[in-house]
C-alpha cells in the first residue's frame, strides 16, 4: 500500500510540476506585477492572462 501512495504522489507532482513548467510566463508576470503593486484586481489579472495567452 505505501508503495502504491508513494507512486501516486510521484504522478501528481510531476503532474504539477509540468503544470507550473507550462504556465511559467503568466506567473512569472503576476509575481512581478504583485511585487510592484501588492494586489491584483480581477481585471488585472484576466489582462494579464489574456498577455501571455497571446504569446
């Protein structure tokens, strides 16, 4: 059984991790934007994600 669990989380983190690897631009540019105004409203971050959608 612990085998089996171990397994499972090894596909969910890889899993996560490509998910990440994937959407590395948006949230490299909603860290930024974060650091520079500390919040994001919802149509901040929707024009972002429509920025790098776009790329």
């Amino acid at each position: 059984m612990d085998e089996r669990i171990a397994e499972i989380l090894k596909d969910l983190y890889g899993r996560a991790m490509a998910i990440l690897r994937e959407h590395a631009g948006l949230l490299e540019s909603v860290s930024r934007r974060l650091l520079e105004m500390e919040s994001l409203s919802e149509s901040e971050f929707r024009e972002l994600l429509r920025s790098e959608v776009a790329h």
